[in-house]
C-alpha cells in the first residue's frame, strides 16, 4: 500500500478453494494477503504464481539467501534433439515455500502455424528440504505439455498440487505429479494462470480468448473473445484479479498500436460458481502493453502503455480508479524508454518501475513511483531512486533485466532483480542476479549468471534448514539456484 494503514493478521488452518481441502503440512509457510478491506485468503509464501498473487503485486514476502549467496546448483532440460532450452521471456518459476515448479520450451518459427517440436518435460518440480540442502528434481510433466509451456508459469498451491497450461490445455497435477484433469483451451498462447480469491483459474492469451475454470474439475466455465475491427484484442501479460472482477492489459491484433485495459467482471447466474464473462468498461490507450496490471487497494489499478494517448512522445505509465462501472485516469508518468516488467510494490510505500532502451545509461535506473499523486500535477511522483549499474560495479552498463521479486519483510524489503549488460550489436556481455537493501539502497549481494544469458523471469524463495534458495530460469538453459552452500 502506498501508506500502511494497519494490517490484520488471520490464522486459519483449513482453507477450501472450490471445494478442495488443502491440509497444512508442518513445514509450508503461509501468508496473509493485506490488500485493505478484502476479504482474507490464504496464500502460499514464496512466490506460488506469476508476480506472486492475484493482484500481480510481486511480492513473496519470504527472506533472501544470506550475503554469501552463490548459484549451488544447476539442472539443464533439453529438446527432443539434446539442445538446451529456458523459459525464454517468460517468467521461469514459481515456489509455494517448500518446493519450486519451472517451465520451458522454445517457439519453432511461425507459430501455432508451424506446430512445436517434440519434448518431454517442460514442466519440472524442484525440492531440496530433506535432502542435505541439494536441489533435486522430484517429478516432470512428460508429454503433457508442449513447447509453448514456458509462456505460462504454473500455480503452486499450498498442497503441492499444480496447474500449468500450454496453447492446447490446462492441466492439474497432484503433488507427485499425477495428472488429476486435463481440460481442452479454446486457444491462444496462455500468459500465466492466475487464482481468484474465490479459487477459479483465469487465463489470457495471446491470440486467443479470456477463459476461466474450475480448479477442482477443470471445467472451463466461460470464455470471452475480444473480437473488434476485424480483430481481437488480446494479451502478452498476465491478468490481474481483484473479488470476482478480471483487470487484463491489451492491443489489438491488426492494430497494435491500439491498446485497451479491460475491466470484466465474473459473473454468477445462479449465485454459485461463475458462468459467464462480461466487460464493465475498458480504457483506451496507445499500445502495445508490456507490463501486467497491478490492481492496489480497493479500487486502483496501474498498467503502461507505449504512448500517451494525448501524444506524449514517450512510454507511459498510467494509474487508473476503478469507479465500478467506469474508469478515472488519476495520473501518468512518461518513462525513458518501454516497459517490460510489472510494477512491483514496496509495502512501505509505493512501487518499483523500470524501462528499457538505447541509451543504456538512460535505463539503468530503478524507480519507486508514489501509488497517488500528491500535488495534484497529474503526473506520478518519483519517491526515490536507484542506479542499478552503480550497484552492480562492472564493467559495462548494467540495466534491470527481469521481474523485480519483493522479498524480505513490509518494514526491511529487498529487490531481487536480474542486471544485463547488453553488446551493442545484440547479445549479452555479463548477467547477474541482485539483491538490493530497499532501506540502505545497498548491494546485499550480486551472483553473475553463466553463460552471460540474461534471466527476464522471476525469483521465488523456498525455506529450510539449509536456508533460503531462490529458483529461477534463463532463457535458454534450464534452472539456477541461489542459495548459500
């Protein structure tokens, strides 16, 4: 919250998501969410599903690896011909604080029109609790999924049972991997799954429909296709979900330039389960969208978009109020150059923000941007920021790389976030993973990627008595873990 206004601490043992049970083990770490008036949901600490909960707010609230963090393990997944592959830009992994799930794959050239190639296990479960500390790989997801799985990070729920998804299907797994349903899509290449706070599963694409489902069945409940102009809008970003109403970020398939924020409501004709999918308005903006929505408090909501719609030169970023049946445009702010990670809140006040671009030393800056703008200008307030290449101390120009993870607690928060520096000719001539003290804007740490390819995912944390790890992909070689030996 931009201000904390107090919190209020909910113990529960038993949670029941759509009719499921999931019964507390000794050892999972729970969370409350805080979001101010909402009504009180359990969630796994770590980091369980694309930035982390429903409202896309990025933080996994669980302690990082200590300052002597070192990558302790690696675990490579190939295609059908042994070449390896990583999440590509997606976001890698997601953790329930116990154990770890990642995906992968890689897009044939032409897709969906070419169809994927061959491949086993773009879906693998990581642990590392009872076995000395070393990571492991506890079970794959076969055939099940193809090449396009890495566009979707899965859930974890707090019983270690999983659901991901490709451009094909969604599919549930119980904690030892067995398959429990496996539902046809409607199509489109999913952007992450994300749980309602009433347990139902929704899903954007790219190229196809919004569509929601039944986490206990699989069913899909209902699906809305975005068509318009003689094409659909769609998405490259993971929805954000607040009670019963969807926030997704789009542009048009012909027209990209031509982006909307849609607001649609999950709809209940008969007071149980939803059964239909219905758009309470939506905000016209210049697209494309390169940032998931971040739905603050009750009513606001955050998102970019690469041009002001009243002609500012420049990415935008925009904080819209919810007034239920219409939007109300609060504030922007223009940024050095495009947005590609989410907004990531510092619950002692505001959000963190980036952009990327030539210059590189223009967008070598991380950004914590006030939720409400106090003067009244219009224009987001700029609370404090942080020189990313300072930090780092390498040679070249070190720029934000990857989803910033919150980790630490709402009083002494650290940043997790990826840092390239990137050849003027493509390619990336060093990759590191850092830890940031938010208080002292100080290096906790810094861990430098092999291979020099950089990480665009996120970082979710599992515990133990070995300490914490932190899982997460690069884009084309398997699973890194951070963590202290």
């Amino acid at each position: 919250m931009n201000r904390v206004r107090g919190f209020v601490a909910w113990f529960v043992l038993v949670t029941v998501i759509a009719g499921i049970t999931l019964i507390f083990s000794h050892h999972t770490v729970f969370a409350q969410m805080e979001w101010q008036l909402d009504a009180p949901m359990q969630i796994p600490l770590g980091c369980f599903m694309a930035h982390c909960d429903s409202r896309m707010s990025d933080w996994a609230g669980m302690a990082p690896p200590s300052a002597d963090a070192q990558i302790i393990w690696h675990d490579t997944v190939t295609n059908s011909t042994g070449d390896p592959i990583g999440s590509g830009r997606g976001l890698g992994c997601v953790a329930n604080g116990t154990f770890a799930v990642c995906t992968f794959g890689r897009l044939p050239q032409d897709f969906p029109n070419t169809p994927c190639e061959d491949v086993v296990d773009t879906l693998v479960a990581y642990g590392y609790a009872g076995n000395d500390g070393v990571p492991y790989r506890m079970w794959g997801s076969g055939t099940v999924l193809n090449c396009a799985a890495f566009s979707s990070v899965p859930l974890v729920l707090a019983s270690g049972s999983v659901v991901a998804a490709d451009n094909e299907r969604i599919v549930r797994f119980d904690t030892n991997g067995n398959l429990l349903w496996n539902t046809p899509t409607p199509g489109g290449r999913p952007i992450s799954l994300v749980l309602s706070d009433g347990g139902t599963i929704v899903m954007g694409t790219a190229g196809g429909p919004v569509s929601i489902y039944d986490i206990a069945t699989g069913t899909m409940l209902a699906s809305l296709d975005l068509i318009e102009d003689g094409g659909r809008y769609h998405t490259s970003n993971t929805p954000a979900v607040r009670g019963n109403r969807i926030y997704i970020s789009t542009n048009h398939s012909v027209n990209p330039s031509s982006g909307r924020l849609y607001a649609i409501d999950m709809v209940s004709s008969g007071g149980g389960l939803p059964d239909s999918l219905q758009v309470a308005w939506y905000f016209e903006f210049n697209g494309p969208s390169g940032v998931s929505p971040f739905a603050f408090n009750m009513d606001m909501v955050y998102f970019d978009g690469d041009r002001d719609l009243a002609g500012a030169d420049a990415p935008t970023m925009y904080a819209v109020r919810d007034l239920g049946a219409s939007p109300q445009l609060l504030w922007t702010k223009a940024m050095n150059g495009q947005m590609e990670a989410s907004f990531a809140r510092d619950k002692r006040g505001g959000m963190w923000a980036y952009s990327v671009g030539n210059p590189p030393v223009s967008n070598r800056w991380l950004y914590r941007i006030g939720m409400y703008d106090s003067n009244g200008d219009g224009i987001g307030d700029v609370l404090e920021q942080i020189d990313l290449d300072a930090l780092v101390g390498e040679p070249g120009v070190h720029v934000p790389s990857s989803a910033m993870t919150m980790a630490g607690t709402a009083s002494a928060p650290v940043m997790i976030v990826g840092a390239s520096a990137y050849l003027q000719g493509g390619g990336v001539s060093s990759s590191f993973v850092v830890a940031i003290d938010l208080n002292t804007r100080a290096l906790l740490w810094k861990v430098q990627v092999p291979d020099n390819v950089s990480s665009s995912g996120q970082f979710p944390i599992t515990g133990g008595a070995y300490g914490s790890r932190i899982f997460f992909t690069n884009q084309t070689n398997g699973t890194w873990v951070i963590g202290t030996p």
